[in-house]
C-alpha cells in the first residue's frame, strides 16, 4: 500500500471514529440533562476506546508523513498536505480536523455541565451534612470566614 493510500485509509477511519465519538457526545449531553446518570457509565469507556483509536492513528500519520518527506518542525501537516498538491488527502484532513474540533466543542460543553452537577452534588451533601459552605461569619478583625464543624465560635 502507498503512503498516499495508508494516509488516506487513516484519514477515513479518523472521520468515522469522530462521527461516533460525535454520537457518543450528544448521547453523554442528553445523560447529563436527565436525573439518572446511570448510563453514563456506560459511555465513558466508549469513548476512551474510541479516543485510543484516534491517538494510535494521529502517531501513524505522522509516521506516513514522515516518510512521504514531512518534517514534524515545519508545522502544520496539512500545509505539507496542500503543497503536494494532495486535494483529496487535504479534504479530508480539513474534514477529520472540522469534526475533532467540535467534538472538543461539544466535550467541553458536557464538562461544564458535568462540573456544575458535581458543585451542587458538592452543596447538597454539605447541606445534608449540616456544614453549608455558605454559612459565614465575621471574624474579630471583620475578615469574612467560613463556619464548618471544626470553627471555634466562642470560648470562655
């Protein structure tokens, strides 16, 4: 197989994993907006599978490229790609890179949520355990400062 045709076999498979990993995205999004977060256990190994898969690949296109004469200190790959006057292997490497950047989009969206939920997971268990963490109190130098079951309020 050529390095023109390896490159382009990775490049296929890279935008098929990324239309899962897309799929898995909004899967884990609709997960987060609904109460039970149950299965989003199950959908975290899948895409660590499937951002494995993506890694492997993205080291053996720059092991083709390398061979096909890229130098990894010239920058981008898909200059060297569009100066060799590769349309077809530039299209689709504009396409996988389209689709890696939203889903980072998208991955970080579901993070935000995902760090909102574990602050008001964070508030509730502090409020059942009777230490809200929006009580306070002002010290004797007029400093705000947190109450928790440790804080000394008086002593005599």
């Amino acid at each position: 197989m050529s390095a023109h045709d390896e490159l382009k076999a990775l490049l296929q498979e890279d935008i098929r994993q990324l239309d899962m990993l897309a799929e898995l995205l909004v899967r884990e999004k609709a997960v987060l907006a609904s109460p039970d977060i149950q299965p989003l256990q199950e959908i975290t190994p899948l895409k660590n599978q499937v951002l494995d898969g993506i890694r492997d690949r993205a080291k053996q296109k720059i092991r083709v490229l390398v061979g096909m004469g890229y130098t990894p200190a010239a920058g981008e790959p898909s200059r060297f790609i569009r100066a060799g006057g590769l349309s077809e292997l530039h299209e689709l490497w504009k396409e996988a890179d389209t689709k890696m950047r939203s889903c980072q989009q998208t991955n970080q969206n579901n993070g935000r949520v995902l760090g909102h939920l574990q602050k008001r997971l964070t508030r509730l268990t502090d409020i059942f355990r009777g230490a809200s963490s929006q009580q306070k109190l002002y010290g004797a130098k007029g400093q705000q400062t947190s109450v928790s079951g440790s804080s000394i309020l008086a002593s005599a």
